[in-house]
C-alpha cells in the first residue's frame, strides 16, 4: 500500500502549494522507535476501507516556522492559530492520502482534525497497530509525519 | 465601486489563507469579508453586496451544501457565485454542489494560480 510514499508525496504537494517552505524527507523511522518529543501537534482520523490515525507532529521552532510560512506572518508563540494551521495541515495531508488511496479503490472518510500543544510531550501508541513515523527537514529543523493505521 | 469577496470556513487560520493566496493571486478585492459557517455567510450576504463567495464544504452550524440549498430559495442573493473549497472535492459532492449551484472547487491544497483561474471567469 506503500504508506511511506503516499505519506511523502503528500506532504511535499502540501509544502510547495501552500506553505511555500523546502522540505525533504529522511527514512522513516525503524520498527520498534516509538517515541517523539514534541511541543504542538494534529491528528486526524480515517475511517473505512482500513482505520487509521494520521499525526503532523512538531517541535516548538518548526511548529512556529510552518504555521507563519501558511500564513504569512511571524508568529512568536505556540498559540491558537498555531494550532489551527497545524490542524488544517492535518487536514490537507489526510484529504490528500484519502485521494492517492481512492485512485487504488480504497475508500476512506475523514473525522475532525484534533490538535494539542504543551511544553514536551511524547507520543507513543500501542506496538498492536500498523505505524509509519517520517522526518521531514526544513531549514528550521524536523518534524514529523505518523500514519498508525489497522487493515479491517 | 470596488469588488467584495465573502470567505466562508470555520477555520480563522483558513480564511486568512485565502484571502493571502488571493492577494497573492494578484485578485485585488476592495472587500474582504469572512464568515464562520452557513448561517454567518447568509447574515453577511444580507447586509452586504458580494462579488463572489468562497466557501468551504464541511462546518458546524450549517455546511456548505446547507448553505448553498439556502442561498438558491432567497432570490435577493442566489444569483452570487460561489465557489467551494475543501479537501472534500470528490466526483458526488462535487456534483451536489453544482446542483445547488457552486459555479466551481478548489481542492485543499491549492496555488494561487489555481484560484486566480477558477475565480477569473466569474468577476
């Protein structure tokens, strides 16, 4: 199903349409690393033809980098707005897999895009499910994209 | 008189989105209004004259479809085009919104290129 380059075509459409930012992508993260420290992200969930649970996944430097190039302003402080690009990138990142996955007759809705920040955090899930964590550079650090996903 | 432009998302981030790609795009509107959903959109559209409307499809309150089937029963603003824009850009919905007469869709993620083409025509 090739989730990776789904995952990755994805998110490079969405930097160079809309956020205007040089992104590149590195391996994705080796079976059984399960953690990442984070200070803002969005999750977003798909349902039907599998389930899964996509997350955009930021530290604080990149986080702030990303929601000011999507709107075209400075932004100093992990805040509201902050958090609603990062939602809306969740959004976009899962509207587009849910096409690449419908060009291969899967079917998938979306549910509401959910996002959290704190000072540090870490994100872990149960080793039962299917998960995909890829590092995204750009200049002002890495982020991350996670697909967790369960073929019904 | 100079051109007006309603954006309709519940997304305070989104509205300032468009209306940066529609600078961007080199569309020089003289108005730039927003609404949060359907309900809003039709409260704004009463109380002002709109060139063109951008919505999005999927809101609480009242979704885009709603607003659209809204739009089309008041003959004082159902005449105003509106384009929809929204990660939801599948064949149906698409053709449901053009039954209720959206004159276009953008898709999530889009270029300022792509609204200048889709927003040209209709100005």
């Amino acid at each position: 199903m090739e989730f990776t380059k789904k995952i990755v075509e994805t998110t490079e459409e969405l930097f160079n349409t809309m956020i205007f930012l040089e992104v590149s992508a590195d391996p994705p993260f080796a079976e059984g690393k399960q953690a990442i420290g984070c200070h803002v992200s969005a999750m977003i969930g798909l349902t039907g033809d599998f389930s899964a649970m996509l997350g955009i996944h930021c530290p604080e430097t990149t986080g702030l980098a990303i929601s000011g190039a999507m709107l075209g302003m400075e932004i100093e402080a992990i805040d509201a707005d902050v958090k609603d690009a990062l939602g809306e990138i969740a959004n976009m990142l899962a509207g587009g897999l849910k096409e690449r996955f419908a060009a291969e007759g899967l079917n998938l809705e979306l549910a509401i895009p959910t996002a959290i920040s704190g000072k540090s955090y870490t994100i872990a899930s149960s080793t039962k499910n299917n998960r995909v964590i890829i590092p995204f550079n750009i200049e002002q650090g890495q982020f991350f994209v996670e697909m967790k996903y369960n073929l019904n | 008189m100079g051109k007006a432009v309603l954006i309709v998302d519940d997304s305070n981030t989104m509205r300032k989105i468009v209306s940066r790609s529609l600078r961007q795009a080199g569309i020089d509107f003289d108005q730039i209004l927003e609404a949060g959903d359907g309900q809003e959109a039709l409260d704004v559209l009463a109380a002002n004259k709109v060139d063109v409307v951008l919505s999005d499809i999927n809101m609480p309150n009242m979704t885009g479809l709603e607003f659209l089937k809204a739009k089309a029963e008041d003959d004082a603003i159902k005449d105003i085009p509106v384009v929809m824009i929204s990660t939801e850009t599948g064949a149906d919905i698409i053709d449901e919104a053009k039954s209720y007469g959206a004159k276009g869709a953008i898709k999530k993620p889009f270029t300022p290129d792509l609204i200048n083409e889709t927003l040209g025509p209709l100005l």
